[in-house]
C-alpha cells in the first residue's frame, strides 16, 4: 500500500519522547526526586522548617515534566517559596545531580518503548509521512540509540539541540516549529503527540494541525485545558488512518476559528477590528475585557451620527477631515459596554503584561472567547475565561460571560463591571452624559451627541452566578482553584429605534431578561447563526485556510448586514472609525451580491435605505443643475453628500483636494445596477413596485440632464472614475457604460410596472410628476450617449485621453499600499498612466456576458500592469478576470491578497476596521470568477471549466446560491 495510491493529508507527525514513545517519566520522576530531595533537606536544616519532600507525581507533572532542566528546577522552587534562595549555582547542582541519577538508572533498568507507537510510526512511515521526536531532556539521542528506535525519525531536536540553538522551553513552541523546519513542513500541516502541558501548550502555541494529548493516568482534564485537540490513553487508539481522520476532522474545526495568541499592543489596533462582534443594530470592537492603555473598545449602533470632530482620522492615521457642516458627518463611538476591572489583593491587574493571553473567534456560533492568565507577584495567577456576543436573535441585547480563578492562593478579588468610561470626553467626543435616576442592581448611561441631538442608552445587570444578586461591583475572597462566574447582559437603545423614551426602554428590556434563560438566549443567538452558515458557508476539501478566511469575511458581513432600512453598511462596517462611517457604492457593488444569495432580506434593507435617502439625492441633484435624484458619494442618514472636499495630513499639515465627492458620479448608476441585480436574483416584485422603479426612474431623469449634446453622440463630462487618481476626465468607460444601463433598466421596469401594477405606476407617475414622454427620452439617450469600445487591438480606452497620457514603470513594491504618497503628489498622478484600481476591467466584471473571452484578455493585459491596487476593493476583481482567463498564478496572486487582506493586515489599516466590501468582492472572485457561476433556466450552474480554475491543492468546492427562493447547491470537484 504505497502512499501514492493512499495519501494523507497530514503531511509529518512529531512525537514526544518520555511518555509517548518510551516509558521515562518514572525514571525522571525519581532522579528529579532524589535530587530535589537532596537539596530541599539541605535547605529545611539551613533554614529551621519542616521538611516536605518532592512529590514524584503532583510536582513532576506540575512543575518539571516537560520543560527544560533549569526552568523546571525554577519553577519548582518557585512553588515552595524559596526562588530567592535558587541562584543558578543552586540551579545548576540541581540539574547534574539529576543528569547523574538519570544516567545511573538508565544504565542500571534500561527504558521500556511503547509498542503501539512504534506501531503507528512504522505504519505512518509507509504511507510518506515525515517523523520527527521533540524532547526537553538532554538524554533524548542516548535514549533512542539504547533503544534502537533512532532509525524511525527523520529528524529529532533534543534538550541539547535546544540550549545549543538558543530556542525557548516549553511552552514556547519553538522546539516543535525547529522540527518541523527540518521535516520541511508548515506546522499547520504537521500533528504532535505529548504527554506533558507544557508540551500540548507548545505545540498549540505553534499553531500545528492537531494536537494529541497522551494520557496514560490522570493528566486529560489538565491536558485538554492546555489545548490538545484529542486526548489518547495510548498511541495505539489511533492507527495511520484514524490519525489522518483526526487531523482532517481537527483542520475542519480549525477553519471555524480565528485565534491569536500573545497579546502585542503594537498589534492590538488590528486586533480590536478583526475580533469585533455586532449583529447589524450596533458592533463592538474587539478589545479585552479588561482594556489596555489606549485601547478603542467602541460601542457603534448604525445610524447614529454627529458632527465631525477634526482631530479625528478620516480613512487613514494621516488623513484629517476638515471640510463640511453636516449634523450627520460621523460615526459616533460610545463607550465599551464590556469593560471589566480586576483588582486582587489591592492590586491593579497589568492587563498589558499578561503571562498568556488567547483570544478565539468562534465563527460558527459568532462568539469571542478570551484567555488569560496573570501574574500576581511570585506566587499567584489569576486566569480568566470569558465570552461575549452581540446577540443575533435580540438585537438590542450583548451577553458577556466571565471566569475568574486564583491557580495557587486565596486572594481578595475585586470586580469591577460598571459601564463608567473615565476617558468619556477624550476618547468619545460625539458624547454628552445625561443625568440617570438610581436603579437597584442596573447601571444605567444615557448620552446625547452634541450636535445631532440623538440619545443613547446602555443598561446593564451582573451576577455572580450562584449568589441570587445583581451587581456591578463585588468585593468576596476567592479559593484557590474554585472558580467564580459571572454573566452580564448590556441592553441598549437610541431615540432612532422610533421609542418616545430609549432609556425606559432599556430598563424594561433589561427586566425581562432572567438569569435562568442566559443559556438559552445564548442558545437562540447560536441557532440564528446557524441558519445564516447553511446558506453562507464555503466548504473547501484541501483548502482549510482558504474555507476559514471566506467564514471570517462571512462572519463580518453578516454581523454588519443592516436590520434597519433606514441605514446601510460603512466602508469599514461598525468595526472601526475609518471613512466615518460612511456609504459608498461598495454596497451595491461589492457586498450586495453577497447578501442577494445568502441573506436577501439583508440586501433588501440595503437598497431600501436608498429609497430612504431618495430625497437627499434629489436635493443634490437640483443644486447641481439638475432633475431626478444624484446619490451622492459619501452618505450617511439623511442622503446627504458628507464627502470631505479637503483633507489634511496630519504629519505635515498640506491640505490635499479630494475630487470624488463632485464627481464620481457613477455611484448612482451603481445604485441602480444593485436594484437591478436585487430584483434579477430574488424576483421580489414588490419591493421594485414600492422602491426598485421610483430609484430607476430618478435617476434616469439625472443622467438625462447630466449628459451633454456632441456633435454626434452625448457625453458625461468632468467625471472621477473608479480609478480615482485621474479627476475631472470626459467619457469615462465605466460610468458611461453603467449610465446606459441604468437608462435602459429604467424603461424596461417602467414598463413593467405599468403593465403589470397599473395603479402603482399611476401613483408613482403623480407622486414623481413623471412627464409622459419622459421613459422615451431615457431610452434615447441611453442609444446616443458614446460609450467607448475596444479599438482595433481590443482594448477599451480608460476615458478620452487616457491612452496619450506619461507611461509610468510601476514598481513592485508600490502595488497593495494605501495610497497615502500618491496624494502628495495628486497633479502629477493625473497626468500618468497609473490606476489606483479596477476601472474598465469593472465592466467585464459586472457584465461578464457582453466581453468575449479575447476582449476580456485584452484588456486584463493592458490595464494590470498600470494598477498599484491602492484600493483594497481591487484584487478581488483582478482575481475574478484571472480566474476566467485561465491565468492561474495571477489568480491565485490576487485571491490571496483579497482574501487575506484583513487576516494579514495587508495594507497595514485594519487598526481603523475591517473592509467588508473587499470581502463580499472576495465572495464574487469565487463565486463568478473560480466557479463561473451563470445563471440559466434552471437556475444557477457552474461552468464546465471550473474544475481547471480551482487554486492548487483544492480538492472540491462545495457552496449554496440562493436565487428566487431556492437554495441552489454548487458543487465543483477537481
């Protein structure tokens, strides 16, 4: 049975020595013992005290087994209280006794190897699977060439190797990750097998695919809160294949988590991004319950805007806003309704400084897990386990859960769970504290913005579970190793949600919320999720980091999806303060897809806040000259244009103009393409009749008036592109094209709406004063507005004059950089051939059916060499056309890229929040560019070429589609 005709998916296992191939744990158990004894007697004369013994099995598995010789002599010595007394000669004295009475006993009772390891090495090793052995102890080769078992690895690091190459002891994972550099395999690829916790906590922190915990007496509990994956009695439960299963079983619960381990405050910006919880109605920042020194644990709820505050970041650090009045300019940001606050025995815990610290997205149910331990001086740690979430079922409701344990003394702890922010002014300045009445065991905020006059509630209960009491503040002695829990439920409401009195409100939410049904509201939150995964999730056999990555971009739009018509989805979701909150075309473009076919209510709510804002696009329209409606660029609540007009940076204080907001017009077309897309894919006749066809015909009536008379055919004139590094061009190829599309949707649903619901188009026709000659003169201009097309070698012309302008060498290393340095330098840049991002390679994207597979390639191969993707919402399209044309390589270049791009900080931003319409772009690539998904008579199909466009390594690509109320499965295998 060769391991061609049966391969595995775990690529190289690596096993412990002492306790999972040979059986000297009792032989280091009693040499430790003789040789701590030695010492501990010396010191109990010297010292006056008792003498209390090395316990070969409590204090062995507690303190030695595992870690390096001199750390484990440590932190022995640490537990009995005379560290101080333990210099290094000390230490050292220990450590040879031991390598003496080890090497006596080896000699003198030789090792017993473990058959059943042997076994399942011999059997691994015939299939191609790489071996590899990690120990702390010097002895490890010694070991293996007195028991013969040498030849069954292909590479070993022992204590030895260890202090030679200067790698960090257990837990630290760097023994493990040596190994399995040797192997020549990626740790996620490769599984462990260890007795020890330090050990599994090793190879957990190494992030390797699967972690087995060997258990031959009384260590499971001990092992699995360490992180081992599976725990086993002996090797010989697991045979070459069962293994494989595990591991493959183990990849896949993985792919349902995002973890990081270690917490670094240079980092912990991104971090509060990407581990943020919302359910649409508010998002919360990711920040650990007990917050670090400049920490942005932000409560948002959508819809809630201010005035702007200049000191505030616009998309980036260095950008500053400082142009417009609006009321509603601003995401507001209100204080972190999870914050928590330790003190044990009168001291204040470090948060910053933690012995270890885990935080887990756990994408499946939409929780955050955290766990931490800290030290408390020489002789205490206090860990703590907590959960939080933005409940899926009550919008109105976060759930917080958090463990607290003392690991070796009795210590008074005092919790502090009160929602006061002592850095209101500083960090929330949208924000006024409003008097609240007192209320036995709530707390109760109530705040106002400053200028929109909008009022925000949180109120809050805690318990200590077990005591029959709410509270915000305990002060009790905690017991050493005995847990205490405490549950928290945050109401919150705003004088938005169409309530006279938004803090009453909270209160009687609050007060129907029982103890006793916290694990079932958890439960309904979960069972929410769950029925969002069926239609949402991507199951890739062989593609494990790719299926994880698509659940987290997954995970954020849904959290983020808009529950109110009234508000739509900011460019970075209500998990960070960048763009302000602000909407774009992203929505109908980039993420609407998305929603279409997995969530359409969702999609419904997006397009019916642009129903919402109608009035606000009609305004601007008529200030610019014009009829109908003109959405504008940058929206928030009211429809309004809230684009800065003027950014400064904030280094250097150089005010640079921004275009976008007068023209980049095409974001009305787009609106009307995601109407268009809305009512193709769900066939929802009713939301076209009351919403779909008012927007068509508005801003069919713009276009009319916007467009201007040639000699010979009309144009749009002095337009900013999606490409966004040229201003003020005439003919842009993207937003003529969408222009024509929208006229000609316009008539087409005119048309139906007459036909088929008279007296709504009647109604529609008096409330718009639409003129009876008006659908007439949309299709007219829609046939004599030039739309450029590809010349003679294929290409179409970017806008007039893009062909004539510099060329530009674009250097590598200036591709995916926010384009921060490009702004300096705006003039010049209008005068290069350099795209920030897909601009005519947009229409193949969003109309793949109109461009021939040759016009496609030549466009791709002109138009990807100019573009530095200085926008996040790029890759993914370059993905998609990649994918389509058979360019491999660059497929998968730019898959990653879009893919990863908050996973990986990419662009090095994600401080400021994550970018959700990247990730529903990310979804298009796969969907439309890998897959080749058309939609046909019977419904959505994959293209017969798919199996060829699938990245290397996948094995089978399985997803729903939902089209007009049907869930579709799609199925792709290599």
């Amino acid at each position: 049975m060769s391991a061609t005709q049966h391969p595995l998916e775990v690529e190289a296992v690596i096993f412990d020595l002492d306790g999972v191939l040979t059986r000297t744990a009792d032989l280091h158990a009693s040499a430790w013992k003789e040789s701590f004894d030695a010492f501990l007697l010396e010191w109990s004369e010297s010292h006056s005290v008792p003498f209390r013994p090395f316990d070969a099995v409590r204090d062995y598995l507690s303190y030695v087994d595992g870690l390096p010789r001199a750390e484990g002599v440590r932190r022995f010595l640490e537990s009995r209280g005379i560290a101080s007394d333990a210099d290094e000669a000390a230490v050292a004295r220990i450590s040879e006794h031991k390598t003496r009475r080890f090497r006596e006993r080896l000699q003198r009772d030789g090792v017993e190897v473990f058959p059943d390891t042997v076994a399942l090495v011999e059997g691994l090793r015939a299939l191609g699977v790489r071996i590899g052995l990690v120990t702390s102890s010097r002895h490890g080769r010694e070991i293996l060439e007195t028991t013969g078992t040498e030849p069954l690895f292909d590479a070993v690091i022992d204590g030895s190797d260890i202090q030679t190459a200067g790698l960090r002891g257990k837990p630290a994972p760097d023994a493990f990750t040596r190994c399995a550099e040797l192997l020549d395999v990626a740790p996620v690829h490769a599984a462990v097998f260890e007795d020890a916790v330090a050990g599994v906590a090793a190879a957990r922190n190494g992030n390797f695919g699967l972690v087995v915990g060997v258990d031959r007496g009384g260590n499971r509990k001990a092992l699995l809160e360490a992180g081992a994956d599976t725990i086993v009695a002996g090797a010989g439960e697991l045979d070459a294949r069962a293994l494989d299963q595990a591991f493959r079983d183990c990849r896949e619960g993985a792919a349902w988590r995002v973890e990081q381990e270690g917490l670094d405050p240079l980092r912990e910006p991104a971090m509060e991004s990407l581990f943020a919880v919302g359910n649409g109605y508010m998002g919360v920042r990711g920040a650990p319950d007990i917050l670090l020194p400049g920490s942005q644990g932000d409560l948002m709820v959508a819809g809630i805007y201010d005035r702007k505050h200049a000191e505030r970041p616009y998309s980036e650090h260095e950008f500053l806003n400082i142009g417009g009045d609006s009321l509603h300019a601003e995401l507001v940001s209100a204080p972190f309704p999870f914050r928590l606050n330790l003190t044990a025995d009168d001291k204040e815990i470090d948060a910053a400084n933690p012995l270890s610290f885990r935080r887990t997205l756990e994408l499946r149910t939409a929780t955050l897990h955290t766990d931490a331990r800290f030290g408390l001086g020489e002789r205490n740690v206090l860990a703590l386990r907590s959960m939080r979430c933005a409940s899926a079922d009550d919008h109105h409701l976060l759930m917080q859960e958090v463990e607290l344990r003392f690991e070796h003394e009795v210590a008074e702890l005092h919790v502090d769970a009160s929602l006061d922010d002592p850095y209101l002014t500083k960090d929330h300045p949208h924000l006024v504290a409003l008097p609240v009445a007192a209320v036995p065991g709530i707390q109760l905020q109530r705040y106002a913005t400053q200028d929109s006059g909008y009022e925000i509630c949180i109120a809050s209960r805690t318990t200590l579970v077990g005591s029959g009491e709410d509270r915000c503040d305990w002060v009790l002695p905690a017991v050493a190793r005995e847990p205490l829990l405490f549950r928290r439920y945050v109401v919150v409401y705003t004088s938005r949600d169409g309530i006279h009195d938004p803090g009453a409100a909270a209160l009687t939410h609050l007060a129907r919320l029982q103890w006793v049904g916290f694990d079932a509201a958890l439960e309904r939150h979960h069972e929410r999720w769950d029925r969002l995964w069926k239609s949402a999730d991507v199951r890739i056999e062989g593609g494990y980091a790719a299926e994880q990555a698509l659940r987290f971009n997954s995970y954020h739009l849904h959290s983020t999806a808009a529950r109110d018509p009234h508000v739509s989805i900011g460019a970075r979701a209500l998990s960070g303060r960048a763009y302000e909150g602000h909407i774009f075309w992203d929505v109908e473009v980039f993420m609407l897809p998305f929603y279409i076919h997995t969530d359409p209510p969702a999609a419904r709510n997006a397009l019916q806040y642009r129903l919402h804002t109608l009035d606000g696009a009609r305004a601007r329209a008529l200030a610019g000259g014009h009829r109908g409606a003109s959405f504008a660029w940058e929206s928030t609540v009211t429809g309004e244009d809230v684009t800065p007009r003027v950014i400064r940076l904030k280094s250097s204080g150089r005010e640079i103009p921004i275009f976008t907001g007068a023209q980049q017009i095409h974001v009305t077309a787009d609106v009307a393409y995601g109407v268009c897309r809305y009512w193709e894919g769900t066939g929802d006749d009713a939301f076209m009749r009351d919403a779909g066809v008012e927007i068509l015909c508005e801003t069919a009536r713009y276009w009319v008036t916007r467009c201007v008379d040639g000699p010979l055919q009309r144009h749009i004139r002095g337009v900013v592109g999606p490409d966004e590094y040229h201003h003020s061009v005439d003919d842009n190829a993207y937003t003529n094209w969408m222009v024509r599309y929208n006229l000609e949707q316009a008539r087409r649903a005119a048309a139906w709406l007459e036909r088929e619901y008279p007296d709504a188009w009647h109604a529609l026709v008096e409330r718009i004063a639409l003129h009876p000659g008006e659908p007439a003169d949309w299709t007219h201009v829609a046939e004599t507005l030039y739309c450029p097309t590809p010349g003679a070698n294929g290409v179409i012309e970017q806008f007039a004059g893009f062909f004539d302008l510099e060329d530009y060498p674009l250097p590598a290393e200036e591709r995916l950089q926010a384009p921060v340095h490009r702004l300096f330098d705006w003039d010049r840049i209008n005068r290069l051939k350099l795209i920030k991002q897909a601009d005519v390679l947009m229409l193949p994207f969003l109309f793949p059916e109109r461009f021939s597979d040759e016009v496609l390639a030549a466009n791709y191969n002109y138009y990807e060499p100019l573009t530095d993707h200085g926008s996040s919402l790029s890759p993914a399209v370059h993905a998609a056309l990649a994918a389509r044309l058979g360019l491999s390589t660059a497929a998968r270049r730019y898959w990653r890229q879009s893919l990863w791009l908050d996973l990986s900080n990419v662009m090095t931003n994600s401080a400021l929040g994550v970018h959700p319409a990247c990730m529903g772009g990310t979804w298009q690539a796969l969907v439309y560019g890998f897959l080749g998904v058309t939609v046909g008579d019977g419904g959505p199909v994959v293209s017969a070429d798919a199996p060829n466009r699938l990245p290397a390594g996948w094995r089978s690509v399985r997803t729903n589609v939902r089209w007009r109320g049907r869930d579709y499965l799609l199925e792709v295998e290599r």
